[in-house]
C-alpha cells in the first residue's frame, strides 16, 4: 500500500473516530438530565420500599410527598441542621450522601479503628426521613452503606416510632454477584428483617446477620436474620454496616436525643 493509500486510510479512520466521539458526547450531555431525574426517582422509590409504602398502585410522586418529611441532621450531636445552613451539596433535592462524604469540608475520616462497615469516609450530616401518617410519625428510614465482598451497598432502613423494631431494609444500589451475595435483592430475604428487633429493652444494639440460618427457638432469634447462602462475606459486610450506622459512630447520638426528646418532638 502506497504512502498516500495509508494516509487516506488514516484520514477516513480518524474522521469517522471523531464523528463518532462527537455523536457519543452529545448522547451523553442531553440524556443526562433524564439519567439524574431516573435516579432520583429510584431513591425515591427505595424510601418508599423501606417505609412499606410502594405497591404498583401508587403513584411513587404523590405518595412521597404526601408521607415523607426529611430532616438533615448533624451525626455527631444528632441535632437537626437548621434551614439556613442546607445549601450546596446540603440543599433538599441535592443532597447525595456520596458527594457530602467525599466533600473535604462536609465529609470527614473515619479511623480504622471504628471503621468497621469499611467506608473510609462518612458526612457529617445525612438527610434521613420520616414517615407521617395523620400527623403523627410512624416511621424513621435512615440511609446506610458500606463494603459488601465486591462493592459498597447503598441502602435505606426504617425503624418503627418505638426506634427498636425494624419496618423496612432495602439496597438501592451494589454490584454483588447475582445469586450470591445479589440476594440481597430477594424480597424474601429482605422480608425476614421486618418486625426484627435492632435494640433490646435497654437500647443496646443486638441486631445481628449470621453466617448461616437463624434457630426461632432461641431467645436471641428476634435480634438475628438469616445469612446470604454462598456468601460469608457480603453477609459480614451487611452485619457490619447494619451496625455501624446503628451505633455510637452512626445515627447512635440522633437515636439518642429522639428516646430522651420523643421522636414527635
């Protein structure tokens, strides 16, 4: 092939890549806004799961806004963050729990010594939420995450008003194995959570995932689920951040304010 041959080779092959690029590009900037639209409609949707408040009936929208009320709260004092401060990454409907915790002002280190949902990092404050139903709050859905075997796993829990019972525990976004450590998806799983207590009557942290199967002839079973079959250490992982977000690192001091206030105060 002459010289002149391969450089209009060349030529077409770079113009077509650049075409190409081009097309690819500008797919991307217009589809965005409904890509960030998609998925808030799916954190939306998660709420909602974890609150029990989404059949196929419902409309996701109305419903949310008709039951759920948010509230941004300081981790470490657990006092809600006043309206004045929640702007930027704190703002409502701009919040990301990702962004906030990667933020070098918003976000902070936790030492390994504490870090034992293996997150690195965490916000200082979180946007958590409630479920009201003729005035009165029936739930809290709180957002949690950590390190499963391949992937953090970014979820929602609900405790009931009594802040001991456990009413809802979903994932919104992983990347475990499917049939593995992706059962964390399986409504069955999930439904096991429900009506389990994460406190006992002195507001001790008990809940627990196990390795294998949960004996509901033991005492201890109303504080443990059923591990994720084929999968020790996604199981490990969920056990841990569970217990991470849930203790004195987590939504400990906010839990603690709202048994000594009253959540409806």
């Amino acid at each position: 092939m002459s010289n002149e041959s391969m450089g209009k080779t060349i030529a077409v092959a770079l113009g077509i890549c650049i075409v190409w690029s081009f097309l690819v590009s500008t797919a991307a900037v217009a589809l965005k806004p409904r890509q960030d639209q998609n998925r808030k409609l799916e954190l939306v949707k998660n709420i909602l799961i974890a609150g029990a408040l989404l059949d196929k009936s419902v409309d996701v929208e109305s419903v949310f806004s008709e039951k759920i009320q948010s509230r941004m709260i300081d981790l470490e004092t657990g006092i809600p963050l006043p309206d004045e401060r929640q702007v930027g990454l704190l703002a409502p409907g701009i919040y990301d729990i990702k962004r906030v915790a990667a933020d070098a002002d918003l976000g902070e280190s936790i030492p390994d010594s504490k870090d034992i949902a293996r997150i690195n990092r965490k916000p200082k404050y979180v946007r958590i939420y409630f479920v009201v139903e003729e005035g009165r709050i029936q739930k809290i859905i709180l957002p949690v995450y950590g390190q499963g075997l391949w992937s953090k796993l970014y979820g929602f829990l609900a405790l009931d008003r009594d802040l001991r019972t456990i009413r809802g525990f979903t994932f919104y976004e992983h990347g475990e194995t499917p049939g593995l450590g992706g059962e964390v998806d399986n409504p069955a799983w999930k439904a096991q959570w429900k009506g389990k207590m994460a406190f006992d009557e002195n507001d001790n942290l008990r809940i627990q995932v196990l390795k294998g199967k949960v004996d509901p002839s033991r005492a201890e079973a109303i504080y443990q689920v059923d591990g994720l079959s084929g999968s020790t250490l996604t199981t490990h992982g969920v056990n841990n951040l569970v217990r991470f977000w849930l203790g004195d690192h987590g939504y400990g001091p906010y839990l603690n304010r709202l048994r000594e206030e009253g959540i409806d105060g």
